[in-house]
C-alpha cells in the first residue's frame, strides 16, 4: 500500500499526543520528536521539561547530545571524500597511512582499511582501556591522548572476525577525514553537511565556550525509585567524529531525508546503497551498514542510529524508499527513544496492510469525531482514525500494536470492535460515545462494559479527592449509561 501524505499526516498527529503520554507515564524529564516525510517536516514537537531545576519547558529548538549519530555524519563525510575528482580517499586505503609513522604502537592497525572501521569490523577496542571520560571522571581525549589510549589498548579481536563497535575506531576516521580533506574535522562537516543542508540547530561538538543555541539538560536514571540528578555537558574532543554532534529531532530529520534515493544534496544514489549494505548482522533483524543501523520492522527496511550520551538516549530511524523519517530524543539516562520511535514504526506498518475482511463504515460518519484520549482505572486508551481506518490503542505500551482493536462505526454514536489482538479483550463488543450538544465525546461505555473518559473529567472523578471511594449502589430506577 503507497504512503500517501495524508496518513502520514494522521500518523504524525496521534503519534505527537502518544510521546507525550509516554513521557508522562515513564516520567521523562523531557521528549523531543519530529517527523519528516519527503524531505517536509510534517510535524515537530517538544513535551516535559528542558531543565527540571530552572523549571525551563522543552521546545523544539533545545539541541541534544545525539551521540552515536555523529557516526553517520562521519561514514557521510568519508563517503563524499571519495566521490571527489579525483578521489580524496577510497575506502581500501590502509589505515596506517593517515597516521603519524612515529606511533610505533599502532603497529597493531597494520592491514586494517578504513572500510574495516566504517563497519565496525576491525576489532579495535571499544572505548579503550580506560572509559571513564563516559562518566566525567576526567576529560574525554585529545587528539595526542587518543594516540596514547589505542597505544595502552589492545584489539580484542582480529580484523573481520566479528562485528565490535567500537568509538575508538570512529574517533581516528576523523582523523583520516582531516588527512585527505587538509582541514579540520569540524570544518569540513560542517562545510559539506550542516551548512550544505541548512541544519541551523546542529554542531559536531558542545561548545563550552557560550553560544546562541539552548541544550536541554542531561539527567541520570531513575531506576531503582533514585532522584533524577542533572548531568553537566561534556564535550566529545578527539571522540566528536564518535559520539560529539549536538542536535534536534527536526535536524535530524532533514540530514536523514538527504539520505533517501534520488536526493543528491551530500551523496550519490550509489555511494548511499553502499552505506545502506549490511555487512555485520550483531543482533536478531538487525544489520550494520558504513556508520547506519538498519533493521526490518514488518516490510520496511529502516537505516538510521541511536544515540547514549550521559543524560541523552536519542533514535532516528528513516526509510530511505519511502522517505519518511522519524526521530526521538530524550534527556534521561534511562529514557526509551529506541522503542518510541520503533513503535511509531510498527504502527506505520500495521496501517500499511489493511485487514479486508473489517467491514465499511456506515454511510456520512465523521470518523475523526470519535477520536480522543480516554481513561479507567484500569488504564488509557487512544481512539484514533488514520484516513479510513479507526483504532482503539492502549497507551501504556511502547509497542502500540500490541493490543490495539480495529473499530467500525455503525452509527454517530456507536462503534464496533471487530478485530483485537486477541479474544482477552472487547472483540465483538459496541463502544457507545455520549455528546455534549457541540459533539464533543463526554465518556465511552466500552472496554469490557467499563465507561471511559477524556483526562479533564477522570481527574475529576478519581484522581482529584486523592481517593477513589465506591459510588452509591444503583437502584432499578437509576439509568445505566453514563451523565449526559
């Protein structure tokens, strides 16, 4: 089924309402997302808290940490140095040739090519022998000391033996990049990708040194009932080309778009396919391309990567077919940007194979005037419509498809559910909506029997005393349905 703008749009409309009752149920300081479609930003969006001590509200401008994705605009830097003419470098140059012949210690990187490093296949070490720049124990490296480091760090792993991720290895790719550009890392991605793409929110390093942009703030896990603390900014140094870029979720979303076929912007359709081929295969459905994740969710084939920063877990994932992207990025060391953005995905996916068998609405429906965000106590529901189609998703699950109902409306009032999960909930049962005069939905008598209600009159009924206490008992003259 083709992916038309409007579900897109549908997707993009519940999927802004569902991070932000994510964001509430698992307590994230703060969530930031957005979504691009054809190389449009769709929707963006920002929910919680940029800095819970200043009491400072996330916006889409605040920039975070996206770690890990700097790889991809590394792979991407490289990928351009050898599309120029003639090449600045190709992929099987060695190495050892970009880097200082004194450093006899490197000796241990003879044979490997910098094809070996892009796909993680060289096995160098992963963060070196000692890690604890990660923890702000001291200064991530420079260039000298990230010398030194590999020097004191032995591969643990022949090369092409297994996949081994490694930053140590992306760390001397900024080098080479430095080598054949005969600039600074920086400078070149910045001059080849950022200003080339207009990504006025993104810088391949956290600036210590003050700057118009806003960050949100890092916060450590809260596992374990611990108080959320705030983590300082650290920059990346030498490790920037690994784990240093600074972003927002609408930036990302415009740098993956130019990674979508037919877009020439930074790289040829072909040199794309190369960074989309997956050499390594580290875990189930997933593959490890030049600097991208890529995984199947359903038929789509997504490219993309996360992110781990100290107080930032960030994913963006992107269907370079389609040309639809998504990212997510979330200020708390514990937070779950990889199953929120997964879980959009799966939705996508589910809305892409419609169920034939799910009979037609009834006649002149206005399918959107049932849609909203309901409460039990049992839990929360989304009732939400994408083009054709209307579904109740519970919303307390990162994988919306879990248990989500298929529903047909048989009349202004009244809803069928005709396909569930599975026979444990209301399949064959009728959702009833109670109006106000403007058709506004006061309650849903649905889920079992159960009435259901938007946030405002749920708080009312349950949450404000502080108690939930047993109503009066009904009498034969009480009427059942719920106050209209």
């Amino acid at each position: 089924m083709p992916l038309t703008r409007e579900l897109v749009e549908d997707l993009a409309a519940w999927a802004g309402e569902w991070l932000g009752h994510r964001q509430r149920t698992l307590r994230i300081p703060g969530v930031q997302f957005a979504i691009a479609h054809e190389g449009t930003i769709v929707a963006s969006g920002a929910h919680g808290m940029a800095d819970l001590g200043a009491g400072e509200a996330l916006t889409t401008r605040h920039a975070f940490h996206i770690a890990s994705h700097s790889k991809t605009f590394t792979a991407t830097a490289i990928l351009q140095l050898t599309e120029t003419d003639p090449p600045s470098l190709r992929l099987d140059d060695p190495l050892v040739g970009y880097l200082p012949a004194s450093r006899a210690g490197l000796s241990q990187l003879a044979g490997l090519t910098i094809t070996d490093l892009l796909h993680h296949g060289s096995g160098m070490t992963r963060d070196g022998a000692d890690g604890d720049y990660w923890q702000l124990q001291h200064p991530f490296p420079d260039p000298d000391e990230l010398l030194d480091l590999l020097e004191r760090s032995p591969s643990p792993y022949p090369a092409n033996d297994r996949f081994h991720y490694s930053n140590v290895a992306y760390s001397l790719l900024g080098r080479v990049i430095e080598q054949a550009a005969g600039c600074r890392y920086g400078e070149f991605v910045r001059r080849s990708i950022i200003d080339r793409l207009g990504l006025v929110d993104t810088a391949p390093d956290f600036d210590p040194r003050g700057s118009d942009r806003s960050f949100a703030m890092g916060y450590t896990s809260a596992e374990d009932g611990r108080e959320r603390v705030p983590i300082e900014h650290l920059v990346a140094n030498a490790m920037a080309p690994a784990t240093g870029f600074t972003s927002t979720a609408r930036d990302l979303c415009l740098y993956f778009s130019a990674h979508c076929f037919g877009d020439r912007r930074l790289l040829s359709d072909d040199a794309k396919r190369r960074m989309q081929h997956g050499w390594w295969a580290p875990r189930t459905q997933e593959q490890y391309g030049l600097g991208l994740q890529i995984i199947d969710i359903g038929t789509r084939r997504l490219i993309g990567h996360s992110g781990g920063y100290p107080g930032h877990t960030t994913r963006t994932w992107c269907d370079p077919k389609d040309q639809l992207v998504i990212s997510v990025l979330c200020n708390a060391s514990d937070a779950a940007a990889t199953p929120l953005c997964n879980g959009i995905f799966r939705l996508l996916e589910h809305l892409s194979h419609p169920d034939d068998r799910v009979p037609s609405h009834a006649d002149a429906v206005d399918l959107r005037s049932f849609t909203g965000h309901f409460n039990t106590l049992s839990g929360a529901h989304d009732i939400a419509s994408f083009g054709p189609r209307l579904l109740a998703i519970p919303t307390d699950d990162d994988d919306p498809t879990e248990v989500l109902g298929e529903l047909v409306a048989e009349d202004p009032d009244t809803a069928m559910l005709v396909r569930a999960h599975d026979g444990y909930t209301s399949e064959g049962e009728r959702f009833h909506f109670t109006r106000d005069a403007t058709g506004k939905v006061l309650s849903v008598r649905a889920f079992s029997g159960m009435t259901a209600y938007p946030d405002d009159e749920y708080v009312r009924r349950f949450l404000a005393s502080g108690r939930v206490r047993p109503a009066a008992p009904l009498s034969t003259e009480q009427d059942i349905a719920p106050d209209r």
